[in-house]
C-alpha cells in the first residue's frame, strides 16, 4: 500500500492525476526503469469494433493484444444485431466470442439497426441488467443497418429515458443514396469524438495509384480529401470543442479490401488504430504543442471513462480503482510499419510517421501485461466490464438542461375584449353570391 501511495503521489506532482488512469498495487517490477518517465493510466478506446466480420475471430485476440502494446488497456467493441433480430441475443453473440479471448478488459455498445416495442424493451433490459449504457445508431449502410429519422427519434428518447447514451454514426444515408436537405441538432447534450485515422492522415490516398494503397484508406464515414484535415479536427480536440477519442479500429488484409477490386463501393470499410492511437495524438497533439499532458490523457481515457459510466474505476490514479497503468516515455521515438506492429493486418495507414511518445510498460488491473515488446497476457484474461446508466458527467448536464429549458407558464388575467370573427370560405363565397345578385336586381 505504501507503494501505491507514492506512486500515486509521483504522477500528482507530474500533473497526470487524477486525469488518468488508476493502480493500487505494487509496481516494484518496473520502479527502478521509470528514471523521470511519465506514468499516466491504461486508456480507453472507444469505439474499436475488433470483432466485426468476416474476420472477427482473429481479431478478437490480434486487436485486443495490439490495444495493449500500444498502452490502451479497455477498449468498448460494438455488438451489431441484423435488422429484425434480438438486441440481446446479439449481445450475448459477442460475449461469447470475446470472453475466452479478450486479453485485456472489454465493455459493449449495442447498435440498434430497426425499431419496434421489442426493441425498446430489449435496449431497457440491456441497461438495466446486462451491463450496457451505450447504444449506436448508424445514419449510413443504407438496409443493412441504417435507421431512419423517426426510428433514430425514438432510439433517442428510450435512450434518455434509460440513461443510456446515444451514439450515432453521423452520415447520412439517404443523402448518399440522393440529396437531402441538412438535418441539424440543436440544444442537445453532444459529445464529439475522432479517432486516429482522422487525426493522423487524410483522404489523399484515395487518390494514389496503387490500388492496394488506395483501398487500404477506405472507411467510413470516408477521410476528407483536405491535408489540413488532421490539424484542425486536432485544435477542436485541444480546445475542449471535442471531447475524446477512439481508434475505430476495423481492419482487413488486402484480400478481403479486394472484394471491392471492381468496385470500390464494395471494398470493406475500416482501418486499423489501436495499437497506434496514443502515439499518434501525443506527436500531433502533445509534440506539436497543441495540448498539454493532462489534455492528453482526458480525451485519451479520463473523458471516456466519465461519459461511459466507467469512472473511477477507469480513468483515475486512485486506492480502489482498477490499476490500470501506462509507463510513457515522452521523449522516445518509434516509426510505424505494418512490418513491426502487432495488428493482424498487412497494411498500417500510417506507416512511416515518427511519433514522438512511446509506451514502454502497459499494467491491466496491477499486473505487467506488455513491457519492452514482451508480452505476460494470455487470451481470456480481460474481463467484460459492465457499465451502469446514467452516468453524471452526462445526466447531470441533461438534468440541469431540462430545468432551464422547460417552459414556464405565464400567469395572467383572461382577455375579455372583442374577438375577430373569422369567416369560412364558404361564408365568404355565400357574402360574395348575394352581393352580385343584388348588384342585377
């Protein structure tokens, strides 16, 4: 215990606590390397839907080990119901297949791809019962998992009356399909977050003339073509207007992109990011001098952990919480290639940067899971993490929203004066027929 004290007292003075992540346990292992390096939490990714198909088998242990060498220790998956099926048999489908693999700790959103009572009802005991506080509705995948206006409307309102967050994959399908008219969304509690793909890099490989390079970039919704992209969504996520991050994390090897090879509207949408989203952030967002350390670690894990329910067990340096911790070295260098992660895909979309900021140790719950490129984790080691509704660091907000904006009703003394008569315009017609006929007569 004393350990952990001065532990926690060390990333105090350093300005990382209580804005990330947490440990109670000894760390006699690693005290003697950490020489000034900086300790902040085990981070937290979401969304890293890693056990999308075709290939979610393998990546159900291939992302989850990557999450951990690049220092993220909770990652938040999707589960996706076909349209007309069971919110909760879905649900229990990824269970199944994460929990003998995981090999660092899970939680999951559900999306919710059609609607009906069932659908209410299911997302009520999800919330209630099963540990789920997120619900994803996607604005794009046109008959496949797309939920239109009024079904997203009413997504919305079981949502709040769950306290459930409401997620949406902001792209709109119809408008892809033919144009619309904008939808804009105003005096809502709304929470913004990129991922790395989209801090890191930029839709100009969709230009490339390799096609194998070009593919490999396509996701959704699609990177923008503009370079000055990264920097801008990167000052947005500094300056508090976004925030908090997440990898997306989708992959598949150039095979499978090659479903699309003759036509791209067919290529597989994803990219990786796990394994690279710390880095990536820290040499665009803290390298750069855009944010500071304690800006990192909130859009990186403490931020998260808030909206999701999950603090402070997550994203906190506390006796008590998880012990979930991250050995950074701020000054390290590496260079990103597909040849040397440890992703199970052949392609890294940001291969070749050099990132400033390196994780050296990762430590799940107390114990070394990844140092110096070793890893001590065996699959089903994570654990599912449930997360109970109505998180404060939301809820709170919506709560005080409500209060102000409720109208309140005027007292005053009826009106007793003269009222207008209005006239129907048969009336009117009738008025008009008997004039012109006295007009005659």
């Amino acid at each position: 215990m004393a350990d952990s004290v001065q532990q926690d007292a060390w990333g105090y003075a350093h300005g990382f606590a209580p804005a990330c992540g947490s440990w109670s346990g000894s760390l006699g292992t690693v005290r003697g390397d950490l020489k000034g390096e900086t300790p902040p939490g085990g981070w937290i990714d979401s969304p890293a839907p890693l056990a999308m198909a075709p290939q979610g088998r393998l990546l159900i242990r291939g992302g989850r080990v990557a999450a951990l060498a690049g220092g993220t220790t909770m990652i938040i998956d999707f589960a996706i119901p076909k349209k007309g099926s069971s919110l909760i048999e879905a649900f229990e489908t990824w269970r199944s297949w994460a929990d003998p693999k995981v090999c660092c700790d899970y939680s999951l959103h559900v999306a919710v791809t059609w609607w009906s009572d069932k659908v209410k009802e299911e997302m009520k005991t999800l919330a209630q019962d099963k540990g789920v506080n997120s619900f994803k509705m996607f604005m794009a995948y046109k008959d496949l998992y797309m939920v239109h206006d009024e079904q997203m409307y009413s997504a919305f309102s079981q949502c709040k009356e769950i306290g459930a967050v409401a997620q949406v994959h902001a792209e709109n399908g119809d408008l892809i399909a033919e144009p619309m008219p904008n939808i804009q969304i105003q005096r809502k509690v709304v929470y913004g977050e990129p991922i790395a793909a989209g801090l890191g890099t930029d839709g100009t490989h969709h230009w490339s003339k390799d096609w194998h390079h070009a593919a490999h970039h396509v996701m959704g919704p699609p990177l923008r073509p503009d370079p000055s992209t990264p920097g801008f969504l990167m000052n947005l996520l500094a300056n508090g207007d976004l925030t908090t991050t997440g990898s997306d994390n989708c992959t598949f090897n150039t095979c499978q992109k090659a479903l699309g090879k003759d036509d791209f509207t067919k290529i597989p949408n994803g990219v990786n990011g796990v394994e690279d989203r710390m880095s990536v952030i820290w040499e665009k967002g803290v390298y750069s001098g855009k944010m500071d350390e304690n800006r990192f670690v909130a859009v990186t894990s403490t931020n998260a952990a808030k909206i999701f329910n999950l603090y402070p067990r997550k994203g906190r340096i506390a006796i008590g919480s998880d012990a979930d911790i991250v050995i950074w070295d701020p000054e390290a260098t590496r260079r990103i290639s597909a040849k040397t992660h440890h992703q199970a895909v052949n392609f890294n979309i940001f291969e070749g940067m050099v990132c400033h900021g390196v994780p050296l140790v990762t430590i799940s719950r107390g114990r070394v899971v990844y140092e110096a490129g070793v890893y001590n984790v065996a699959a089903g080691d994570g654990k599912f993490i449930p997360r109970k509704p109505f998180a404060e660091y939301i809820y709170n907000r919506i709560k005080q929203r409500d209060q102000t904006c409720t109208p309140t009703p005027v007292q005053r003394a009826p009106y007793k004066g003269e009222v207008f008569k209005v006239k129907s315009r048969e009336t009117e017609e009738d008025d008009r027929a008997g004039t012109r006929v006295q007009g005659h007569s």
